[in-house]
C-alpha cells in the first residue's frame, strides 16, 4: 500500500497532531510538496500534502481561509500540513474551521519538525511500497510460471485470478470463450464477445479497457500472440484499477500464454514434416507406418472413422479448371465421358504433398487458442485458406479433438473425426460463405473470388481407406468448382444426377464436334437429324413411339438414322456409340 494520511499521523518521529478530517486520514498520498504561495492550485496534479508556514496567507481571515482551502480541495490535495511556531504559535481557527467545513485534513507539524523529516518519510514509504510491488510481481510471475508448466493454460489463469482478486478468461482466435477462472465467471467473460472481436481487428499487440453495467467490473482485454492476427485474448477482471503488482502478473500471464500458442519454430517445424509425413503415408496405404510416425500425436484420430475436406481458394480452382480443361480436351468420345464423370483428376494415392507442406494439431487446451462469427476469421486473416484452418482448430482446440491440417501450396488438407466439431465447423463456415456470396449478389456489391473458396468433402473412411476419401474430397471439390459452390460433400455427387456434371467446358466442346455436322446438315433445311436422333434414343430405339413423338413415318425416321450414321461414320447398334450420342445432346441442351 502506498502512504496515507494515517501512516504519517501515525510515525512515531514525525509527531503530527490531527486538527480537521478525521475520518479521511486512509486516503494515499502521491507526494509532499512545500508551497508559501497564496494560490498554489496550478501548480499541484492531485494526492499531495501540501506543507505551509502561512508565510502569504492571512490565516486569521475566515473568507480568505474558504477560498484558499476550498480551491485545494478542488486540485485533489488529499491533507494541509502547517507548521506552528514559525509565523503562528499555533494554527489560527478560521482556517481549522475552514478545513472542517471542507473536510480536508488539517495536520499540525511541530517547529521541531522539518517539511523534510516529511518529504523523506513520504518518498521512503513510496519506494518501499513500490519495491514491495516489484518483489510480489516477480513472485507472481514464478507462480504464473509453475502453474503454466504444471496445469497448463487453466492453472496460469486460476493463478492470475488469485494475483489480482478477480477473475480470467482465455478467448481463442474467433472470441469464444476457451478456459476461465474461477468458473462463475464463464458469463462474465462470454458477455465480451464482441469486444475480443474488436480486439482482433486491431494490429497485435493490443489491449481495451472495457466497464460499465454490462461487466459488473473494470476489466483488461489484452491480445496474445505475436504475429500480425492474434492467436488468442486475454480478459482480466477487477473491482477496481489494477497496481503495480498485478500489472506485473498480466504482463507475465500474457508473456506465458504467447508462448504457449507460439510455439517455438524449430518444434513448428518439426511438426510440420511429421503432418506431411503421416498424410502422405495414408496416401499411400500405410496406416501402420503413419501411426508409427504420428504417436500421440493426434490421438485417435487415426484409428476412427474421418473426413477429408479438400480447400482451394476460388482463384486458385479457377486456375485449376482452366488448365484440367485444357488437358481434358478428349482424343475420343469415350475419354471425354469418363472425364466429365469423374471430375478433376486426382493425383495418385500415394503421390506425396508438397515437400513445404504444413501441418497443424489442434489439441485440447494446447491449441492457438480459435470471430464474432466464422467469417470474420477468415476475413481478418485475408487469407482465405488460414481463415479455414483456423475455424478447424479453433473447433476441435474446443472439443478435445484432434485434427490435422496440411497446406499443400495453394491447397489445403484437413483430416477431421466423423462428425466431430471441426467438420461441423467448416460445414458452417462453408454455408455461411455462401450466404455472404448470394447476399452480395442480390446486392451487386459482391467482392472478387479471391477472398472466396472451394471445398471439398469426402464421405466417412478409415485409414486403409485415406487415398479414396482423398480422391472423393477432390471429385467433390472439381463439381462444387464447376456448379459455383463453396462446399459440396461426396454424398451429394454420388446420390445426385449425373447431367450437372455434363456442363464442364470440356464436355461441351467434345459434344459441339460430336454433333456438328449434324447440326450443319440440319442447318441446310435437309432434315432434322438432331431432333430425330434425340426422339429415337429417349425411346430406346423404339421406331413407332419414337415416330408418333416427331409426327413422321416410321420408314421416315429409318432413313433418318442411316443419314445419322452415314454423317458421323458410326453405328448405333453400338451401345458406347448411342451413350456417347445421348450424352452429347444432353450436354448441348445445357448450355
């Protein structure tokens, strides 16, 4: 505590003698300042002791004593000391009865006793108290210290807490609430959502003092980490304004915590090439060996039922589409539909990711601790491939789950439990994506799609499975690319209809040249070959039905199919042949 009033009074050597404000003798002193002038008030910043002679002062003159003890009271001084046997043999009563009626504390200071005995005894009390908040500091911190290292991020907070009579939260990067202490103080700290949101926004480091109705208490809000996005928040609250000996403690606590979500890089590293490691191993059928490699790692992960989520940002699959395009443009017909039913190609099982590739693992109470809502993640990233990520960890750091995820270049890869809190998390994320892309659309305020992405989700698999999930995630990705989607599951490609997939521009442009020449000859007002065609093959070369549909003789649409084989140099008593034909008309009609 820092001198008072009462801690002066109460010095054996000073001997003063309280004349006015009794009842105000605990409140703390700044300093001691020694002043002869009628009007000192412009010269004092508030909590000093203000000592006098009465050397300019007409002590004896009530008004005069009003104003002058009114208008220190108004500075903030917190007490008068006046020396008796120096220009009054004691203090005169109109300044006593001024002080009184004020309530300011009136000290009388014996002749004996010099303004410096004083100023000394109010800067030793000073110094003291301050060494007294450094030395609790430094205690707190190797207590923060043991309890970070001993119980992990919940003990560090349950240690704060204690330090500063109050209470702690922990956020993770989105603004929910990962740990706090004690526990009643779950719904305090849930209240401030929106203000570690606004937090997040601000460059790091960063820091908010929030109060008022709404948090019962003066509370701290302090970013963690020491990238250019926060990985977490830290909430402190008090009763009151933090001292010297707590803001050592949160100063600490936020030292530990950034260490604990920053790891350092050689570990980072390190994690990173065994992420790889055990995805390319699955990739390449070697559960046991990718286990081996993993440890404990991720936990069970590897021994559940998963999900693999394919991610690429718009730009980026755009770019893919192009060039899968390019390189689709089929020799044959039968190439072209095997293409356009498969989506994008896949690489091979067992192909490696990118040697650079990065890994993460969310664990429980050890992950960066991860809006307000999902969106903002990724939008205050600017990376929408991060953001993703984040959303990941940030759910399975809440749930206890173990996640991996593997940025392969401008991809990334998550392997998440089956229906655990990471796959609904980025289910909710991709679906608000897509809110906020129809939204701008009906506003025509949409942004480019590079803030925008593309994902990919495979159905349920096992790890002698991962190379299969791994091609239905990217067969899922290829149609959510084509179709315009953020996100489409494996389950949805396989239980819907194939014509969605017929409008890849490969598949196009395989049917404008199967069919040109029909349409060419039709063009000439010879015969309509195309509409005869399309009547026959929809009743499976039925010739009468296929007849009445068009209105012609049976004989009619006879002659018309031999034109159709004699044009395309091709039989339809081949079943490949009237696949390929039907395939054609429905990818033209289409367009």
């Amino acid at each position: 505590m820092p001198p008072t009033l009462a801690s002066l009074v109460h010095h054996s050597a000073l001997k003063l003698t309280v004349r006015a404000g009794e009842d105000r003798l605990d409140v703390p002193v700044r300093w001691a300042h020694v002043s002869e002038l009628a009007d000192p008030v412009p010269y004092m910043e508030g909590g000093e002791l203000l000592l006098v002679t009465a050397l300019k002062l007409d002590a004896e003159d009530p008004e005069a004593m009003r104003r002058y003890v009114k208008r220190l009271a108004g500075a903030g001084v917190v007490g008068l000391g006046f020396a008796v046997g120096v220009n009054y043999d004691e203090i005169p009563e109109a300044l006593v009865a001024a002080a009184e009626e004020e309530g300011l504390p009136l000290l009388e200071v014996p002749r004996r006793t010099p303004f410096l005995a004083i100023s000394k005894a109010v800067s030793a009390a000073i110094a003291a108290d301050q060494y007294r908040s450094v030395t609790a500091g430094f205690a707190a911190q190797r207590e923060l210290t043991r309890q970070a290292l001993n119980a992990g991020p919940e003990g560090l907070l349950a240690a704060l807490a204690a330090q500063v009579d109050g209470w702690a939260a922990l956020y993770d990067a989105s603004g929910a609430v990962v740990a706090t202490a004690p526990e009643w103080a779950v719904r305090r700290a849930a209240r401030l959502t929106a203000e570690v949101e606004r937090l997040r926004d601000r460059p790091a480091p960063a820091s908010a003092v929030v109060g008022g109705p709404e948090t019962e208490d003066r509370v701290e809000l302090h970013s963690i980490g020491t990238g250019r996005r926060p990985r977490a928040a830290l909430a402190v609250g008090t009763a009151a304004t933090l001292g010297t000996a707590e803001r050592y403690a949160v100063h600490s606590a936020i030292a530990l915590l950034t260490l604990t979500t920053e790891r350092s890089r050689s570990l980072h590293a390190a994690e990173q090439r065994i992420g790889a490691a055990v995805l390319r191993m699955l990739l390449a059928g070697q559960p046991d060996h990718a286990r081996a490699v993993a440890g404990d790692l991720y936990g069970g992960l590897l021994d559940a039922p998963f999900r693999v989520i394919v991610a690429e940002s718009a730009s980026a699959s755009a770019a893919r589409a192009r060039a899968d395009a390019h390189a689709r443009v089929p020799s044959s017909p039968s190439s072209a539909a095997s293409a356009s039913a498969a989506g994008a190609a896949a690489p091979a099982p067992g192909a490696a990711p990118d040697a650079s590739a990065s890994s993460r693992s969310a664990r429980a109470g050890s992950a960066p601790a991860a809006p307000a809502g999902l969106l903002a993640v990724a939008g205050g990233a600017g990376d929408p491939l991060a953001g993703l990520a984040e959303v990941a960890e940030a759910a399975a750091a809440r749930s206890g789950e173990r996640v991996l995820v593997v940025p392969e270049g401008q991809r990334l890869v998550v392997l998440a439990a089956d229906g655990g809190a990471a796959v609904a998390a980025c289910a909710e994320y991709a679906a608000a994506l897509e809110a906020a892309r129809a939204a701008a659309v009906r506003e025509q305020s949409g942004g480019g799609d590079e803030d925008e992405l593309v994902v990919g989700l495979s159905a349920p698999a096992g790890p002698i499975a991962a190379a299969g999930a791994y091609k239905q995630a990217e067969q899922a990705l290829s149609v959510a690319r084509r179709r315009g989607r953020v996100c489409v599951e494996h389950e949805q490609v396989a239980s819907g209809s194939v014509l969605p997939l017929l409008a890849d521009d490969a598949v196009r442009a395989f049917a404008d040249g199967l069919l040109r020449a029909l349409y060419e000859h039709d063009a000439t007002g010879r015969g309509d070959l195309v509409a005869s065609l399309r009547a026959w093959l929809s009743r499976h070369g039925q010739w009468d039905a296929a007849a009445a549909d068009l209105g012609v003789h049976r004989h009619t649409l006879r002659y018309r199919m031999r034109r159709v084989e004699e044009i395309l140099g091709r039989s339809l008593d081949d079943p490949d042949v009237r696949m390929e034909l039907w395939l054609a008309l429905k990818a033209t009609s289409t367009e």
